[in-house]
C-alpha cells in the first residue's frame, strides 16, 4: 500500500554464510543509521550488523513515529498504531535483506528500544533477542503477545534513574511486560539521563555473552 512506511536506507557489514547472529540496530528520535554501529565494538566486536535509517525525515535526522504527545513519544492508542506500522517496516526490510535462517538480535535506543521489544511481540520466533536502551511499551496487545508466554525469548532493557523523557510507570510498564513474556534482564543506573554509558555497555557485552550471542571476551 502507498501508505506503508518503508526503509530507505541502511548501513550493512552482513557476511554470507556466517553461523553468528546479525545485530539490527535502530536509532533514537532525530537520529540516523550512523547513531550505533560504533557501540557494536563495545558489546559485539567484529559480529555483523544492520543499522536502519528510520523512514520519516524529522529536523537534521529521522523518526520512526510522525505524532507524538512530547520528545519523540508517543502514547495510548496512537503509540499502538504507530509502532505497528514502524515494526512492519522493519519486517520487511529483514525479510528483503537477511536470510530466514540467519538469527537475529535487536537493539535499539529511545524509540529504537521500544521497536527492539515491539518485533519480539510482532514475531517471537524470527528474533533471537532484544537490547532495549531507554526503551518503552505500546500499551496494547500484539499479535504475537501470546506466543510469547511460549517463546520467552531473553531481553535486556537499561535504562537510567535521571531519565526525565519516561515517568516511572512507563519503566516499570515495560519491566512488568517483559518479566511475564521474555526472560528479563533489567538494569537501572544512577546518575544516567536518557543515554547509554559505559557500565550499561559491560552489563549488555555480559548479557550478549550469556545468550551465546557473542563470544566471551577476554580482557
């Protein structure tokens, strides 16, 4: 349909016949496809990547949500709608660019994270797992939210105690979700406003280790 959000742009280091999994990066609000990669040595070095451009232009960068209540959020049944649209977008590109057995880990910031959560929910068996930096939740109920009671594929969600952009019940909505319908890592740090830091970056390099998403690292 003419209304379908599409990708038009992504930053790949994607080798065939590789036996480890592909990181599907999506960025924040007003951000691009060149926000993340440089993480992937902090938590993953040398695993292949996807970074996507999100399909709306906003400001100097791109949004995956066009209407929001405030700073890139969304809310209610307009947040469902929205990160539906967003997901499916990312669905297709994956299905156009990666192959079907390839496992896949995704890990997004602000509204990245929340579409990290949301694909899971969308389709819990293609993606192998989820890194939510700063993330939050649509609040109603996706196709996939049963199967995932199932499935309960492993999720980290960060986030930082001085994050002024969510209210505690939308953190503590996101950590309710995913306790019942992933196997939940959480980590909460002092200090951290809306931004990823260097313990967060140990604590997800530890959590991609323990899911066999990445070989130990040896310091």
């Amino acid at each position: 349909m003419d209304d379908e959000l599409r990708i038009g742009k992504a930053l790949t280091s994607i080798h065939a016949n590789a036996q480890t999994p592909v990181f599907l990066l999506l960025h924040g609000w007003g951000s691009n496809e060149y926000d993340l990669p440089d993480l992937m040595r902090l938590c993953a070095p040398g695993s292949d990547y996807a970074s996507l451009r999100a399909p709306i232009p906003y400001g100097p960068g791109y949004t995956w949500f066009g209407d929001w209540s405030h700073e890139g959020v969304p809310e209610g049944a307009s947040l469902d709608r929205q990160a539906l649209a967003a997901a499916k977008a990312v669905e297709r590109w994956v299905r156009d660019n990666i192959a079907a057995d390839r496992r896949i880990v995704v890990m997004g910031f602000s509204q990245g994270g929340l579409l990290a959560g949301h694909l899971l929910r969308v389709n819990p068996k293609r993606y192998m797992a989820a890194v939510a930096f700063s993330g939050w939740l649509a609040p109603g109920p996706v196709a996939g939210d049963a199967e995932l009671l199932e499935v309960r594929p492993p999720i980290f969600y960060g986030h930082g105690e001085a994050d002024t952009i969510f209210p505690a019940f939308e953190t503590a909505a996101m950590a309710d979700f995913w306790r019942t319908h992933g196997t939940l890592t959480e980590k909460t740090y002092p200090g951290m406003a809306h931004s990823i830091n260097m313990p967060e970056m140990r604590d997800v390099a530890a959590f991609l280790q323990g899911i066999g998403a990445v070989r130990p690292q040896f310091f």
